[in-house]
C-alpha cells in the first residue's frame, strides 16, 4: 500500500496528477496482473504508441509503475510493471500516525525482477490462467527469463549469478527506520533433486552485501505443500523460508547474526526505491544454484515479503503555519 500524507503536497499532487485521467486509469487496470510493452498497451487499448508512451511516463515518475527496457525484433522494447494495488491519503494536517503506519509491509511476485545476470541450469514455471495447469520454460535458456510473463512465476532457478528487484518505497511520514528484511522460501538447485547439496546464497540491499547463507539442499523427497500435482515428480518440490533482517545491530538470517551490516550502511531513505538482489556468485565455495518459490509453488503461501519497522513511538506530523 501507497501512503501519502497532506503534509508532502509535492508528492501527493504528483499522485494525484498521475491519477486524474481515465486513460492513466485504464493503463494501471491492465497492468495489476501482467507486465506489458508500451506497444503491447498500445494495441489494448487502441491508443496511438505516443499517446501510451507519454501517459506511461508521467505514471513512471509518480512511481506507481516500473519500466525497463527489454530486446525486441527492432531494437528494445519498454516493458510496464505495476507497484501498487492500493493507494492511502491522509488529509488532516497534524493527524496521528496511525499503530499500522509503524510497519509498511508489501509483496513482490517472484518473477518481478527488474535485472538478472545468470547461468544455467536455469528456467521458471509460469502458470497459466486457470491456475491449475503449469507451462515450464525451455531449460536452461537464460533469455526466458526476459519473458514478459515472467511477473506469473511461481518457481524460477538458476546455477549461479543473480536476480535483482526493486521495490518503491515513499518515506512522507518521515518515521525512521528501525528495520528491513525480506522473507522468501529458496532452496539450492540440484540436477533433479539432492536434498544433500549445499549452496552459497548471498543477498545484497541497495548494493551492499548482507550475508551468505549456507543452504543445506534441494528438496524434493516429498511434495510441496502448495506445488501443483502437475508438477513432475523427481524435481524439487519445495524449499525453506528465511527472512532476513538488518538492523542498526548488524544483520541476520532467521535471527542467527551473519554479518556485521548496519541499517545506516543501507542508505534505505536516499532513495524513491530500494534493491534487493539474491543469487551464487561464481566465487562461492558452494555453488550449488538457487530456486526461489511463488506464492503457489512449496511449502509457504507468499510471494518476496519487504518489510520495514520503525520506531515504537507514534509522531505527530509538524503543523503547517498558515
């Protein structure tokens, strides 16, 4: 959720501009689940390219949604993501901040990567739409995962190199941070599965590297409690939920310390939005591959969850004088 606040009248009139067209509407409707082209947009809604082309610009620096440029036949494309599904204004000046504004939680699909560098063996599972069906990619071809679809993975994996995704975060409370983690079920990647096959798998936030975890296999000795029975037996099948956390005392994983990291090295407030990149590098000890689960893939009901805590106390936001 998107939190803005009478008190930051340049961001809230940015938003509200963003919002204040149909076409600007319709454009964020078509994106809420799927990742399209400006081109692609364009045919949708039966809109010239220019048109689409500058309405998805001023929604781009409202930051309500995510743009990257992919290869196409002809050059490059501008490939559209959505950031968010609801939108919170307070309009009292001196208002409370209400006990929820202490946490700002949100969900990012695992396919919502905006940059990746990786190496086979590699590939994803996309649903389809009943949800029921799955279509797996061609293995192990790393241009795949330029598929705009990609946003519906529910499994993707790769042998090392990593996945990078960038998550919007609009600081018009003025609260200071506490904490951040991110929560995601992984496991290694094995030919198959082993669920003995270790792998080094590091995570970075904005850039600086928190950690390496030690994960102790691929799993796949049973279903996965979520894993569709479509899924072929013999692969893995789910993984194991960490959450990793940084905070002003160093960072951990599962609350187990594995670096001496600060939050203030994060820089987490300089920013319109956060990095959060997680693979192998090549010059781990153990490369042995990740897979990253879905919100219906596993053992675990959630996509990537980014939380940021902040301090215990309410604040009351500063009286404008007239």
């Amino acid at each position: 959720m998107l939190q803005l606040s009478i008190n930051d009248p340049e961001i809230l009139a940015k938003i509200c501009h963003a919002l204040s067209t149909e076409l600007r509407l319709e454009i964020l409707s078509l994106l809420e689940h799927d990742t399209l082209s400006c081109l692609e947009i364009s045919k949708q809604l039966s809109y010239p390219l220019s048109t689409i082309s500058a309405n998805v610009k001023i929604l781009e620096e409202a930051g309500l949604i995510l743009t990257e440029l992919a290869p196409a036949k002809n050059g490059s494309k501008k490939l559209c993501s959505s950031v968010y599904l609801d939108v919170l204004i307070h309009l009292g000046i001196g208002a409370i901040i209400p006990k929820d504004s202490k946490k700002y939680e949100t969900s990012i699909p695992i396919g919502n990567y905006m940059d990746f560098n990786i190496s086979p063996s590699c590939g994803m599972v996309i649903f389809k739409e009943n949800n029921e069906a799955i279509d797996d990619s061609p293995f192990d071809d790393s241009n795949y995962f330029l598929n705009p679809k990609r946003v519906d993975a529910q499994l993707l994996w790769f042998r090392k190199g990593y996945v990078e995704y960038r998550v919007p975060v609009y600081d018009s409370l003025h609260l200071k941070p506490e904490f951040i983690s991110f929560s995601l079920e992984i496991c290694s990647e094995a030919p198959g599965f082993n669920n003995v096959w270790k792998s080094d798998i590091t995570m970075w936030i904005n850039g600086i590297e928190i950690g390496t975890w030690i994960c102790p296999g691929d799993f796949g000795d049973r279903n996965g409690k979520l894993t569709p029975s479509t899924w072929m037996s013999g692969s893995t099948q789910y993984g194991i939920l960490t959450e990793w956390t940084v905070t002003d005392g160093g960072a951990q994983l599962n609350q187990e310390p594995i670096s001496n990291i600060c939050l203030s090295q994060l820089d987490i407030q300089k920013g319109k939005y956060i990095t959060m990149r997680i693979g192998v590098k090549d010059t781990s000890e153990h490369i042995g591959g990740i897979n990253i689960f879905g919100e219906k893939f596993g053992d675990y009901p959630q996509n990537i969850i980014m939380t940021i805590g902040y301090n215990n106390e309410l604040k009351k936001l500063p009286i404008k004088e007239k």
